[in-house]
C-alpha cells in the first residue's frame, strides 16, 4: 500500500476511529483529516485534499447519505462501515466499496484495493460499478498468473 494514499475517515466513535487510524497506518495510508459527525464530514470534505473516505453508515441514526452524495458529487471514492447488512448501502451507492464491522485489517485491505480500483477505472474513463472492479481484478489476477508461467520457471517459481 502506498504511504502517498491518504483518507478522510468519518467515525462517530473515538475507540473504533483509533482502531480505524492505526489499522490504516499499519498498511501504509495517511489520514488527512477526521471527523465524528456528518456536519464535520461535509467541512472537512470541503477544506481537505485526500484520495478516498471511509464513512461509518449511521451517527448514532443519522445516515451519512448527504456526506456520501457530496462525495460522490466531487468524483471521490469512499468505503461505507457498517456493522450492519450492507445491501442497502449498496443499492443506494453501487460504486462504494462496503466495509464490515468490526474493522479486520484483510477486511480493510480489500476495501481499500476496490477503492483503488475504481479510481482506476474511473481515470480511464470508465464509470465503474462493483462488478467492473471484480472482473478487473479477475483478469489482473489471469494476467498475473499467466506471466507467472510464462517467466517463472525462468526465476525456480
């Protein structure tokens, strides 16, 4: 994971945002700004620089829905936490990578590659949704293998 990738990370709960903060440290990323609210998410949203949010679903019953569409106005990626069925979260944002709660650092791992992902794709003009991301790493993955068998016996893989 590269240490230039940094995050906006929007947790209503101090103890899981610290756990959230140091997860991410651990796999290389830089949190350019935090917020426990929905009103501080869309300020820091506004004055921050950042790659991609990770947004906890609901402030304690408030939906994060107007943070996430200003988001998604702004063409910035974000994962959506949930310790909850993230099926709705996914009707409303096909595009968003969804999070499970309690954070796994594999979890987080492929919720930050998927994020990486569809900014990918979205650079290369595409308008990606969950199922480009799959098939796009399924033909990286292909890839990958054939180049694998094609050279590796070359290096004793």
């Amino acid at each position: 994971m590269s240490s230039n990738w940094s995050l906006l990370v929007v947790e209503d709960e101090p103890l899981i945002a610290m756990l959230l903060v140091d997860l991410l440290d651990e796999l290389g990323c830089t949190v350019a700004a935090q917020a426990s609210s929905v009103a501080e998410g869309l300020d820091r949203a506004n004055g921050t620089l950042f790659d991609a949010a990770i947004l906890d679903v609901s402030f304690r019953g408030q939906p994060v829905w107007p943070l996430a569409d200003a988001l998604q106005g702004k063409g910035i990626r974000f994962a959506l936490a949930t310790g909850y069925d993230g099926r709705q979260t996914q009707r409303r944002y096909p595009s968003a990578a969804v999070l499970a709660k309690p954070y796994a650092l594999e979890n987080l791992r492929q919720a930050l590659d998927a994020l990486r992902a569809f900014k990918l794709l979205a650079s290369a003009g595409l308008a990606p949704n969950r199922n480009d991301v799959l098939e796009f790493w399924v033909l990286r993955s292909q890839h990958l293998l054939k180049l694998v068998r094609q050279f590796g016996h070359r290096e004793g893989f």
